[in-house]
C-alpha cells in the first residue's frame, strides 16, 4: 500500500517540476537595466524592459520569432517633457521586427515597426519639419537661387 502511494507522489512531484519548467519556458525575463534587456533582444528571448527616458517612458516586450525575425512590441507608457505631441499618444504601441543579433532601441528605427504608434510618430516628425520649412522659407529659397 506505501509503494502506491510512493508512485503517486513521485507523479505529482514530475508533474509540478514539468509545469514550472514550461512556466519559466515561455514567461519574459523582466530586465531592470539596458543591458540585460539587450542580451535578450539579441538571442531573441523574450523579456520585458521599461527605458525611463527624460522626455517619455517606453516599456519594450520581446515576444520572440516570427518569420525568421524577432519580434518586439514597443509601447509609448508616458510623455514627460518636451514634446508634448507625444501625450495624445500616450498607451499606443507598435510591433517592430529585426533581425535576430540586431539590438537598439525600436523606436529609433521606425523602418522595421507597423502600428498606430509608428504612424504617430511620423506624423510628429512630419509635423516638425513642415514647421522648420515655412519658419525658414526665405532662407531655403535664398539657398536654392544661388
């Protein structure tokens, strides 16, 4: 009867250890610094990292591969100073996609990225040098006439 019992337990115990194997399998690492969040970036391997920056707080989610890149979702979690813009923004995301060894920032490459906040921030940029053109038109003009 205690060898019954034995077996059982020994199950469970199999059980439990293959369920958390599989948990810390898949769960994303949450990094606390740049580099920690860098080294899973580049094997591919998913974490989580919030970059606390002075203008904005962007939190960046490493999902994986797909399609022989790997696949990173950036979301804009805070707009602080400087470019107010931004704040209407504030909860968007977008995913962008590298290839696997590649590191950096998402947002500084929106060539890679889809998503409402890629879109976002190129109407911001748009926006910016429209502004610059007509502030500075006479200038611009004077350098293209001579």
């Amino acid at each position: 009867m205690r060898v019954r019992y034995a077996r059982e337990i020994v199950a469970v115990l199999i059980l439990v250890i293959a369920v958390l194997a599989l948990y810390y399998t898949f769960v994303p690492t949450s990094c606390g610094d740049y580099a920690c969040f860098e080294a899973h970036m580049a094997r591919c391997a998913p974490a989580i990292f919030l970059n606390e920056e002075d203008e904005a707080t962007w939190k960046y989610v490493v999902l994986g591969t797909t399609k022989r890149t790997c696949e990173t979702e950036v979301m804009l979690l805070n707009a602080k100073e400087g470019e107010v813009d931004l704040r209407k923004y504030e909860g968007a995301h977008m995913r962008c996609y590298y290839d696997i060894g590649i590191t950096g920032f998402p947002e500084k490459n929106l060539a890679t990225c889809h998503g409402p906040l890629k879109e976002a921030m190129q109407e911001i940029a748009i926006g910016k040098l429209y502004k610059y053109i007509i502030a500075n038109l006479g200038e611009i003009r004077e350098d293209l006439l001579f």
